[in-house]
C-alpha cells in the first residue's frame, strides 16, 4: 500500500480532493443499460459529495466499525457510492447478485449475518422471501435502517474486513471470503503496475467491464484500481455481443475486461465498423482458450492478457501474461507476481519436474506467508485451515511450468478424469468438442466407471438441435484426440449450468451426468470410442 492510501475510500477520497473534475463512472447510451438507458457521466467531485451524505446518513443510522451490510445494486453507481460511504466509517459490504433464486441469497445472508440490504429501485421485492428474520431491506435512495446494534465510525485500518465475497460454489456450497482493505488496495496495486502493452498512466485510462461487483476481478481491479490511478469505470450490466464493440467505443475505454467465453462469442458474430475504430489497447480476459486468443488477436488486432488467481489468492497469489513472450496456442497464465512462492506438487506432496503437470500452491515470501490474501472463510475455521495445509494455500488448480518459470493452466483438480491410470482433463476434450462446427457449447466431467476408475462424460448443446449425430460427432474428435479422452458418456443438451460470471457449475454438471445415466437418458460411447482406438 502507498503512505497516505490504507482502504479503498482513502484511494478514492486521494483522487476526488486533487482532481475532482476527473469522470469517475460512466456508460454511453449504446450500452442500453436498464438503469440508465440514455446513459451516465458522474465525475470524482459528484461521487465525493454523494459520498458524504451518505457516510453521514449511515452514522445517523448507528453504523460504524464492524457493521455489515448487503447490497442489491447491481453494478450500478448507486454500489460504488454505498460501499464508499461503508469503507469510509470502518463497514463492510456483502454484495448480492440479483439472479440468485431465493434460498439462494438467503443462505448468503445467514451465513454472512448483514444487518441490512439496501436495494436498487424495482429489487426490493427479490429479497422479501430471502431475508431472515430481523433484516431489514431499504432502497438506495431512501434512509438506511437503524442498525441493530449501534457502533462507532472508524475507517482507515488497513486489516479491517472491507467486503465479504461468497465463492462461486462451483462444487459446493459457496464460502464468504472474508476481504480487507488491505486486500483490496494489494490486488488494485497489482492491476495498475502491470507492464508492457497492459501498463497503465494516470487520469488518463478507462476501464470498461461486464463483470458483476460481487467478483473480485470487477471490485479489486476495476473498481480500486481506477480510483488509485485517477481512471473512469465503465460498469456493465452483463456482456451483450451486439453491442459489445460499439459500448468500447463510445465509452472511450483503454482497457476492456472479458471472461474465456467472450472471445469465442465475438468470433462468431460478422464484422462491424466499431471493432476497429475504438481506443481500447488490450483485454484483460482470464480463461481463454489458446486457440480463440490467437483468431481473436488477428481479426481485431487486440491483445488479450491472461493471468490466474482466485477469490481467495486476490492479487498476493496471482499470474499474468502482461509483457511475457511465449508459445501461442498454450494456456500460459503467466509470470508469478514478485514477492509470491509457489510450488508445483503431486497428490503425495512431492515438487514436479519442470513441464510436468501438479496442483499449483502459493503463498506469500518472508514471515506472514498469509499477507494479501482473504482472512479466512467466516464462520469456517476449519476450512480455512484446510486450504492452507503445511504453510501453503492449496488452489486446486493444476499446472506445470516451463524453463522460464512460466506457469500453464492444465485444469481444475476436481475436473481431472483419472481413466485406467490416466490423467484427462476435462478443459482439453471441452475445448475440442468447442472446435467442432456442430458443437454450441460442451463440458466435460468425470463420472465413476467400475472398469476405467472414471470415464469421460460429455454435455453437448448442438448447433442444430433436431438433428444431433453422436457417431459423426465422436468420429470427427477421434481425429484430434486420442481415444482415451473421447466421451465414454454424451448428452445432448438445451443448456449448461453456469454461474452469474459465466462460469460452469462442475458440481451440478457432475450431479447432471451421474443422475443421467442412472436414469438411461445418456447415450453409451464406451464401445464406439474402443472401436476407434482399433481403426486408428
């Protein structure tokens, strides 16, 4: 953290008092926001002054230091402006997504214990069925409700619980990350010192992103990492490929963030003017395939940077591509960030030779090897301790690096297929089946086999849904992958389960393949995939 800078307010507060004509949010008409259909510009000196009604409305109200309160807003200003007012009296934020189902947020709440919600206009009612009993629920514009139990404002520690982030739940039941300013001010620090075609100046940069404030990449990135720099944010509702290009460049973005699946989309749709007539200098896009990285940087002659980390890592375990040279067509997710360790280990523990696949451990150097990263799962001790097992944060992922300590995303360790002593991952046959011209979407799970230990099982969402050929389908990936990785199991599907970021939901796709068969509705490759194995 610099000198004078220890929470996200203060970064804020920095910026707003040395130059408060700076735009500090905006989105163009062309982005058809539901909130703000013909668009918005608020500058740092408005946002201060909203700031500070709120701050004062929120100690009127008896929150201060330790006080937790959820937010249903959505990615609109009204966030930005209610969580600054939080942070700057010592509060914490849950940030909720409006597309949770209703048990769903109420879990969020319970286990989070917020206080409040404040809801964005026409939200209220989402959060009725959920909230438990004594939560109270008020809109952004109106009065915050008195605090259940009144507490002192005191901002500005740096260690101090600044949002509670829930895990994507992606195989089971999501975590609260618990996240302090430190975190925060750590991860923005990493986003604005970046190198190379990704190096960022001051009152001078515009970050546009599709992805919701609930996620650390759009609130430790976007969000704190303009606010240190002087930058505009350039909230989005979601990622609409028809007005993607046109958002970029009427917005003025210099920097555009995507998840894996963006590219892909956009590489499917016909040209517009707008692809190439925008400002922006590279996408910051976690997650995509090689193949799509290099189509997607020659059509529209913008480079995508990678990089990995987690919710839990924020920016003390992180990677990323940003001024590395290296082979395209691999999943590089980059360089460690100086001052983190890391090991590459088998299921015994033992380090990996250089190029061999391992789960990827990290942790920070020098004595507090926990500095930068979450506090802990609340409510969750054990957990905690779990993923940090021997000194060492236990990501799940697994890697293999090269003779430059370059790092290669393989896959998640839960979506490893171990088949008769080998190890698939289910990313390589997901991106396989993504090349094939009848194949929409695809993922890919293990499922128990009492033969093969694990057999591959494979949802497909196709092309053209009334005529879907398995045999054609499995015949032209046995050109491309040896016959051990072809599906044993397929689906034909109408949609894969995915997160609000996008992301797919392992656990329930796994939950998906395993009742499937159970029930006779997948159709048995197991012996049409041997077949090839002969005729190959």
């Amino acid at each position: 953290m610099t000198d004078d800078v220890a929470t996200p307010y203060q970064a804020f507060y920095r910026t707003a008092s040395r130059r408060s004509d700076l735009v500090f949010a905006l989105a163009p008409a062309s982005a058809r926001l539901p909130w703000a259909p013909e668009g918005f510009q608020i500058t740092y000196g408005q946002s201060m002054d909203a700031v500070t009604r709120l701050r004062d409305a929120y100690v009127a109200a008896g929150y201060g230091r330790g006080s937790r309160i959820a937010l249903l807003l959505q990615n609109r200003p009204e966030f930005l402006l209610h969580w600054l007012a939080l942070n700057a009296i010592g509060a914490s934020i849950v940030p909720l997504n409006a597309d949770m189902r209703p048990d769903e947020m109420r879990y969020q709440l319970v286990v989070s214990q917020a206080e409040a919600v404040i809801a964005a206009s026409g939200t209220g009612h989402l959060v009725q069925d959920a909230r438990p009993e004594g939560v109270a629920v008020s809109l952004a514009h109106e009065a915050p409700p008195p605090a259940v139990i009144r507490r002192a404002p005191d901002g500005g520690h740096p260690q101090d619980e600044a949002a509670l982030l829930f895990t994507s739940g992606s195989t089971g039941k999501p975590k609260a990350c618990i996240l302090s300013n430190a975190y925060f001010l750590n991860l923005a620090e990493w986003y604005v010192s970046m190198p190379g075609v990704a190096a960022m100046e001051n009152d001078r940069e515009i970050s546009l992103t599709p992805l919701p404030f609930f996620h650390m990449n759009a609130l430790g990135c976007t969000v704190v990492g303009m606010m240190l720099i002087g930058g505009a944010i350039v909230p989005l509702d979601r990622f609409h490929p028809d007005r993607w290009w046109a958002t970029i460049a009427d917005s003025g973005a210099t920097i555009v963030h995507s998840l894996g699946v963006i590219p892909a989309i956009l590489l499917q749709r016909p040209p517009v003017p707008e692809e190439r007539t925008h400002r922006a200098r590279f996408t910051f896009g976690p997650g995509v395939d090689a193949r799509n990285k290099i189509a997607f940087e020659a059509r529209f002659a913008l480079p995508i940077v990678e990089g990995w980390a987690m919710t839990e890592t924020g920016g003390a375990g992180i990677t990323d591509t940003a001024g590395v040279v290296y082979e395209p067509g691999r999943r590089c997710i980059g360089r460690p960030r100086a001052g983190m360790e890391w090991r590459v280990v088998n299921d015994a523990g033992q380090d990996q030779p250089v190029g061999a696949a391992g789960e990827l451990l990290v942790r920070s150097a020098g004595p507090d090897p926990r500095r930068g990263f979450f506090s802990g799962y609340l409510g969750d001790p054990d957990a905690t301790e779990a993923a940090w097992q021997g000194g060492w944060f236990h990501t799940g992922d697994i890697v293999s690096c090269d003779t430059a300590g370059l790092l290669y995303f393989v896959d998640r360790k839960k979506s490893i297929i171990r088949r008769s002593g080998e190890n698939i991952s289910a990313l390589e046959v997901e991106a396989a089946l993504m090349a094939d011209p009848a194949v929409q979407s695809a993922a890919v799970t293990p499922v128990a086999d009492a033969l093969r230990d694990e057999e591959v099982f494979a949802f497909v969402v196709p092309v053209d849904p009334h005529d879907p050929d398995a045999d054609q389908l499995l015949a032209r990936l046995g050109q491309g992958l040896s016959y051990h990785k072809l599906p044993g199991w397929l689906l034909f599907a109408k949609s894969l389960p995915v997160s609000s970021t996008q992301k797919l939901q392992r656990g329930q796709i796994k939950a998906d393949a395993e009742a499937a068969i159970r029930a006779g509705n997948a159709l048995d490759l197991r012996h049409a995939k041997s077949r090839l194995r002969v005729t190959s």
